[in-house]
C-alpha cells in the first residue's frame, strides 16, 4: 500500500515537474519568437517594408549607431546659449564686439593647446613622405615650419629659443607658436587624415600598419604617390593610396575576392574634420557657463574661464596661486620667484593651470589662438544669431569625364607665395580637387548667392551697404567701384612674385589715405597670451592679425563638429510627460 502510494506520488511529482518544465521551455520559445519578430520589425524599412541589410541584398545601412566616436585629445562641449561679446571692462570704448545673443551646437575642442610634440609629428610626416633631396617637394617641409625667429628680440638675449623652443625635450609640452594661421588649417587637415587612418585600421577596412608603409609601397615608406585623405576616401575610395586600397583591404574590407567593401559615411566610422574652432565655439568654450548653472544654481558673471573676478585663486587649498600665465606688470612676467611667482615667464608647459568647467585648459593665458573667423568689427546678428561664423567660401569638387571626382597627383602641386615671401603649398597630393562654386550651384537659391561670403553684409567690397567718405581718390578700385565707396579702406598689396632666379619681387602700398587694415585676409585671435595684461585673458576680448603672420604669443587648438544629439546623456524636454 505504502509502496503504491509512493509510486503514485512519484508520478505525479515526475509529470507535475514535466508540465513545469514543459511550460518554461514554450515561455521561452515564446520569448524568442517575439524578440525575433521585434527584431525583424526594426530591422523592416518604414519606408517601403523591405529588410534593411538583408543578406539577399538591398539597401545596407548601420542601424546600429550609437554616438560619435570622440577623437585624440577632444573634448565634448555641449552647445547652448549665451552672450557673445559682453567684455567686463571695456576700457578704449571699442566696441569692436558688440554684444549678441548668439546659439552654439554642440561641439568638440581640444583639451589643450597644440603642443610642440604634435606639431613635430606633423613635421616628421611631412619630411618622410615629401622628403627634401626631391626638388619637387623641397618647399612642403620648408613651408610648414613655424618661423621659430619670432623670438627675437632686438633688446633681449632670447636667441636660444630660437634654436631650442621647438624641438628640444624641455619645450616638448609646450604649445608651439610661430604658426600661422594658413599653417594651422593645414595641420588641422593633415590631423584628420591621420586619425580617421588609424580608425580605418583598427576596424579591419584596411591592413595593419598600412599607415606607415608596410605591405602598400615598395620600400616600405608612404610616399606622396599613396597618401590617404579623409574626403578621397568618401569621394572616391578606389583612387585612395594611389589606387592601391583594394590590394591592401583588411577583413572588413571585402566581401569576396573581387568585391571591395570601403566605409563610407553610412558606416558612422570615420570622424568629422579637425578644423580650428569658430570665434562663437571658442568664447563659448573658454566662458563655460555651465559651472555657472550646476546645481540650477547662478553663481555670477564670469570674468574669466574660472569662477570670479580674480586672477588668483580664492580655494582655501590653492588661496593666492596664479590661475593663468600672463603678464602680471611691467617688468614683471612670472612674479617674485618663490610663493608669489606663477611658474612661467614665457610659456609654460600645458596642463600647468586648473581647467575650466568644460574640462578645457588654457583658454586664457599661455598663448592666444587663432580662430578661424574673418575679422570684422561688428558681428551681424541680424544675418544669423545661431553657430555665427565669418568667413565661409563655398567650393566644389571637380568630377572627371569617368564619373568619380579628381585627386590631386604629385605632379599637380600648386604653390602660394605668400606677401612675406613664405612659400606654402595649397593642397597636398592625395587630396580632391576642389573649385568655386559657380552659378549653377547658386541659382534661385535663397540661402546663398555667391561662393566667396567672406565680406557679406558687412559695408566691405561686395556689400549694399556703401560707404561714401570724403577720403580716397575716385580711381578704380580693381572691382569696378571708386576707392572712396569702400568702407574698409584697407592696404591693397599684389601678389608676391618670382623671377626666374628664384628671387621674390616685393612691392608695398605706400599710400598715406589708407584707413584700415581689414581685409578678407585678416583673422580673428582669442584669449590672452604670456605677453598679455589680465585685460585681454577676459574670452570676449578679440584682436586680430593677417592670416600669413606668426608671433611668438598666437598658438592654437583644433576642434570637431558634433553629429547627432545635442547632448551625450539622453534628455527630454522638461515639459514632456515621461511613462
């Protein structure tokens, strides 16, 4: 009996246990099948219900990006609103940066200044793809150079630095100067090459180590027959490394044998350009008003990158340290060696110095930067209040008889000399071929006319607004309008020549009706400098220098568009119900 009954309940245990299992096992088959038909739902176009990225074929996208990568030595800013131009003291009325309310998108930014190290690898590329025993390539190197002579002084004993600041050890962290600002755009270029090469590497889509050579050109080198640029790539990737990216494809970079497979901006890879910072984003970045709004609580007016009105700290930790390098009086550069000196009479190396909110360093003192803004002394608010920027000249790719746009070849370099005799090349080899736009690009169109905006809506050369001064004489001014129309009555010097020897033809303006000196070719720079008064460390304050001269005090720092959301950290609007 007991036997039986043990039997039974056994059974009974054994199928309830069965039944159990048997009901998890169709739950989660249950589970899957749903997470295949969510799958098969996302993956389904909204379009044209076709499967994105079917194996069968069709239309491939990634519909698995997630957020821009950020690139080597960035930092995210996230865009806002503020008040651009509102200087705390204004002491010559000047009123050259008229207050406005402006709106910056997000951003990236370097987290410091260009140091000499970077500058020296961009030098050391240059020499090892264009070397200087080949007359063809003599003046890249040469033109890329910073003027290390800008530390002379007439009345000072500083020629050391003029052998030393650069390349020597001791400086290597220090922010390199005698760039100019033609100089500095062209690094930025060569940076994202570099590293959006790297990125094409380390996802498989080409061979290990192809950046420096190996397995792509006899001998081992990159030479100036198989560079790699960012635009090429996405314009015509088959002609990128000289032609020879298909031989040198990585694992990702083919499907079979005879199919290439490049990643395209579709794939999300590759990043946007380097590019020097815009006039808004920098004073946006170095103001960093979001310490000011941490907490929703309004701490004051930022003078300075930091908190306050003061140059030394007020942090019970670091009370009375110097929170800039500037010059602190006449005579006076670095202060009383010991307690009261700020560690640096010249530049000093970056990171010396807290930085701001952003997490941004040196964005007053050190070195001022170059921007990438024409100069002009009002900013037009009319025109646009959101991401302003002067200086936009609109070009175009040219497209070759098979299709694809052209590339520069090495037997294609075209060099500008520019007014101080320095001899700078425009394009390097691997890159596209880019023109003007012309006028079928700006017909009917409403949001631009013209390719060259450098001058729009400012009184100057192209704009409606005339200026009828009694000064000048009424002789042609070149554009077909009198000399006395011009508003800015800047000096007109032609371009700097060559004879057959080699020797540069030099000529001046030498007329004493001159005006102004801005030009199209005159560049906004930001921030004080080691040689500067707390007066210029305030971010609104602005100055400017033709675009072709170098100081031993104007450095720079690269930055980056953010593409996507606003914000890294996933946000509603505040009015939006959430459940």
């Amino acid at each position: 009996m007991n036997k039986l009954y043990i039997a039974e309940y056994f059974n009974f245990r054994m199928k309830k246990l069965y039944n159990s299992k048997l009901l998890e096992i169709r739950f989660l088959v249950l589970i899957i099948s749903l997470l295949i038909i969510s799958c098969g739902k996302n993956n389904a176009s909204r379009a044209t219900g076709w499967d994105i990225n079917s194996k069968k074929g069709g239309f491939q996208y990634n519909i698995d990006y997630e957020d821009q990568e950020t690139g080597p030595g960035l930092v995210f800013i996230e865009g806002g609103t503020f008040t651009k131009g509102q200087v705390q003291d204004d002491v010559m009325h000047d009123w050259n940066n008229t207050p406005t309310r402006q709106h910056v998108m997000s951003f990236y930014i370097d987290e410091t200044e260009v140091t000499n190290i970077m500058y020296l690898e961009y030098l050391d590329w240059l020499k090892m793809v264009f070397p200087q025993n080949n007359p063809q390539y003599k003046q890249i190197y040469e033109g890329a150079l910073p003027d290390t002579l800008v530390w002379r002084n007439q009345l000072g004993y500083v020629e050391e630095l003029t052998t030393n600041y650069l390349r020597h050890p001791a400086y290597a962290e220090y922010p390199v100067v005698g760039v100019n600002w033609l100089q500095a755009v062209q690094f930025a270029e060569w940076r994202t090459d570099r590293v959006n090469e790297f990125i094409l590497e380390r996802e498989a889509y080409i061979e290990k180590d192809v950046r420096y050579g190996v397995n792509q050109v006899e001998g081992g080198q990159v030479d100036a027959n198989s560079t790699f640029n960012t635009k090429a790539y996405q314009k015509n990737p088959s002609a990128t490394y000289g032609g020879k990216i298909d031989s040198i494809a990585g694992k990702n970079g083919k499907i079979k044998d005879t199919i290439s497979v490049y990643a395209g901006v579709d794939k999300g890879l590759l990043l946007p350009s380097y590019r020097l910072p815009t006039e808004t984003e920098w004073e946006y970045a170095a103001l960093a008003l979001v310490g000011d709004r941490a907490y929703n609580a309004y701490r004051g007016k930022k003078k300075y990158p930091w908190s306050g009105e003061y140059t030394r700290s007020g942090d019970r930790r670091t009370e009375g340290d110097q929170l800039a390098n500037f010059k602190l009086g006449e005579g006076d550069y670095g202060g009383i060696a010991g307690w009261s000196d700020d560690g640096a009479d010249i530049t000093i190396q970056v990171k010396a110095y807290p930085p701001n909110d952003f997490g941004v360093y040196d964005m007053a003192g050190n070195v001022a930067e170059w921007v990438s803004d024409v100069y002009r002394p009002i900013v037009d608010d009319e025109a646009n209040d959101f991401n302003y920027y002067r200086g936009n000249v609109y070009l175009k790719e040219i497209i070759g008889p098979d299709g694809k746009a052209e590339i520069i070849q090495p037997d294609q370099l075209v060099y500008d000399t520019l007014p101080n005799g320095k001899v700078l090349l425009k394009r390097i080899p691997g890159q596209l071929k880019q023109v003007p736009i012309d006028e079928e690009e700006t017909f009917l169109r409403q949001n631009f006319s013209e390719s060259d905006n450098r001058n729009f809506r400012d009184g100057d050369i192209e704009s409606t607004r005339q200026f009828a001064g009694q000064l000048g004489s009424d002789e042609d001014a070149g554009d077909g309008r009198p000399e006395s129309t011009k508003m800015y009555d800047a000096p007109t010097h032609p371009r700097v020549t060559r004879d057959q020897d080699g020797n540069i033809t030099r000529s001046k303006d030498r007329s004493i009706k001159r005006t102004s000196l801005i030009t199209d070719e005159v560049r906004v720079y930001k921030g004080g400098s080691w040689k500067d008064r707390a007066y210029w460390l305030d971010p609104s304050q602005r100055r400017y220098l033709p675009q072709y001269i170098a100081t031993d005090y104007i450095g720079f720092r690269c930055a980056m568009t953010r593409l996507g959301s606003k914000s890294k950290n996933k946000k509603s609007a505040r009015h939006k119900r959430r459940g």
